[in-house]
C-alpha cells in the first residue's frame, strides 16, 4: 500500500480548480488570488512531502509579496495548533517583529477550522 | 494614573467567585475544581504583573497533578495566538512529547475564545 505523502503526490493536480458552474467564485480568484493560493497549495504538497503534518499550507502577503509559507507542523512540532494558517501567523509577527498584521493578507490552501479562523481574526489579517 | 498592572492588583480578590444564586453552578465547582481553578487565576494576575499580557491564566492537569501553568504571552512572545490556554496546550505537548492530551484537562481562568476552544478541542483534552 503506498504512503499517504506518495498518494498524495500521485493525485496531485497544479492548478487550483474553481468551479466554472460559479461565475461569482470564477470574478473573485483572480489572478493576483490565483497565484498566491497556488503557492499555499504548494506548501500543502510540501508538508506532506516532509512529512511534517497534514496536507495543508499558508502563505502571508505584504505589499503584494509573500513574507512568509508555512505548511502544518503538527507532526513535527508535536504540537495541535500548528496548523498551516497558525504558523503562519506566528511565523509573519516575529518576522515583522510585531502582532497587528491589518496590513497583511492570508491566502490557505482549505478553509480554516475554528482555531485557525481565531487566530487569523486576532492577528487583523485580512482574508 | 495607574498602571493596569497596579488596577489588576488593587483589585485582586484571592477568591474565585461562584455566583451563590446559581446552584449549579456551586455544586459543579467542587474542591478540587476551586483548587485548579485558583491556580489558573493565580496565573493570570502573575501575567499582569510580568507584563507578559492580558489577565488570562490556564492549567493542565494529569493525574490530579498540575503539568504546566501558564498565562497569556502575547505581549512577551509578539504573538496574537499566545492566549493562556494555547501557551499550555503546547507547553503541556512539549513536556508530555505526544500531541493527544486525552488524559488531562485544562483550568483556565476566563472562558476560552473560538481560538483557544479549538486549540483545546484539537488537543483532545477534557475540559
């Protein structure tokens, strides 16, 4: 039986898919969208790839360019709340050396669950 | 003026207060409950007079034994997701070297919000 990061990987699909049936979701991902929600599918891949947690990443943008990409750490870390979109936040306030991060945006390969959607409210970001 | 450090300590009451109208609610906060639950207030006014962060405190407790006590660090650490009762899931994590914490339970001296709940659901302790 293969692994879950070979399956993973077997699977693996470069593009992001918007569903062409939702004209409205076609309008909002646009291009700028597009291109940073690949690359936070992209540390998704490599998390897995690592083996460093489960199938899900993040990345911060400032000023149009990402500062930083995480993926899940939770197996790593050995920590629960080292969710992709959490290590993120981590990750941008100690390299920003600061904790309101209103003038930064946070782009997740998966809708976040209740901690991370917490946590992103608390840091200001935008989404 | 005074500083909020010096508020919080003015007005420091050792106990925790159970609504007395409220049966339930005494019967539910037995001795042992008032016990670790005073310790995890205790951590919230230590918090305070560090200067660490806001007034919030938590507990772990595994085996009737308190593992880690800790308080809110998000001024300390210049991260947003440093709540008390996250600070202790990882730190508990950290001591226990496992993320399941399915046989200990948190104390925490405020009622967790959306990120610290999902944090402690996430970590599967009892609460």
């Amino acid at each position: 039986m293969s692994s879950f990061a070979e399956t993973v990987e077997n699977t693996r699909d470069t593009h992001v898919v918007v569903p062409p049936h939702i004209p409205a979701h076609q309008e909002a991902v646009n291009e700028r969208d597009y291109g940073f929600l690949s690359k936070a599918v992209e540390e998704a891949y490599e998390g897995v790839r690592c083996g460093d947690g489960g199938p899900f990443g993040a990345v911060v943008v400032k000023d149009d360019q990402i500062i930083v990409r995480c993926h899940n750490m939770v197996l790593k870390n050995m920590d629960p709340t080292a969710h992709a979109e959490v290590t993120a936040v981590r990750e941008a306030c100690k390299k920003l050396e600061r904790y309101d991060l209103s003038d930064c945006e946070i782009y997740a390969s998966c809708e976040p669950c209740p901690m991370c959607f917490g946590a992103i409210h608390l840091s200001k970001m935008k989404v």
